[in-house]
C-alpha cells in the first residue's frame, strides 16, 4: 500500500516553502500575502491588507434586499392613510424605493444582473395592480412607469457598484 501525497500550498515568489506533513496544518504561513511584513521608506512596516469576510456582507446584501422589497409591498398595499410622511413628491419616492430595492437585489445577485432587472421591473407593475385588491387604493399606469424607471435605474447602478467592487486589482 502506498502512502498518501501531502496537499501542497502555493509558494509566492521569494516566500520560504511551508512545512506540510500528512494531515497536518500549514506550519509556516508567512507565504500567504497578508502575513507579509514590508519595510517601506524609513524602514516604516506597512500594515497587512484588511480582510472581511464578503460571504457575510453579501449575506447582509440579500437580507437588505429582501426586507427592503417587502416593506415596499407592504406599503403599496396598506391603506393610504397608513402610508409613510417624508419629505419627497410622491413620483420621486416611488422612483427611489424602487431604485434602491432594484440596486440591493443586483448587488446581491450580481451574475442574474439582467434577471433581476427584468423581474424587479415586472413586479414594480405587478405591484402596481395589486393595489386593485384595496378598496382605498388607486392603481394608475403613470405609477408603474415610475417605478418602472426606478428600477431601471437601479439596476444601472447596482450593475456600475458591482463592476467597481469585483474589479481585480494589480499587484
């Protein structure tokens, strides 16, 4: 019976080889490039690049986009007098909830950009005709094309936000 290979790590450039033995841990792990210390000018060590954990503040994306998206429905469906009091026309508040909603999901779901444009500006519509179910609500086409161009937006910017926030960086 042979006995297994041990895993390799990969070696940067000028990086001593870690010690890897059969089932154990990484010994040496100044390879990895955030352990590096660098002496800069005057001998000055620049500090190691912050990491965060992007699993978790994607997470936090998609639970924004989802909350957001159904406190909109629940105040497109309550009865007008329980609507919210801000400080914007009625147009630009619909059109900003919306891009705001459009930009969470495209942010969240960033290689179904299109999808969730699509949808998103769908659902500004079918919203819209949902407000036939409420006797105090009145459903208007002119709404649904704000909303629409909101979403629009939105999705404009979610898609620009993502290009910047995946964009590779040179070493």
């Amino acid at each position: 019976m042979s006995e297994p290979v041990a895993p390799t790590a990969p070696v940067f450039r000028g990086a001593p080889k870690p010690q890897v033995t059969a089932g154990s841990q990484i010994r040496d792990r100044r390879h990895l490039p955030w352990n590096r210390r660098e002496t800069g000018v005057g001998g000055l060590v620049a500090a190691a690049p912050v990491e965060y954990d992007s699993e978790m503040t994607d997470r936090l994306i998609k639970c924004a986009a989802w909350s957001v998206f159904a406190a909109i429905v629940a105040v497109t469906m309550s009865p007008i007098g329980l609507r919210p009091d801000d400080i914007f026309s009625v147009d630009l508040d619909r059109a900003l909830a919306f891009m705001v909603v459009v930009m969470l999901f495209v942010l969240s779901y960033p290689r179904h950009f299109l999808v969730c444009a699509l949808l998103l500006v769908a659902g500004a519509c079918f919203i819209e005709l949902l407000q036939f179910l409420s006797p105090t609500r009145h459903p208007r086409m002119e709404d649904a094309l704000v909303k629409a161009a909101g979403a629009a937006t939105g999705a404009l910017a979610g898609w620009i936000i993502n290009r910047l926030r995946h964009r590779p960086t040179l070493a």
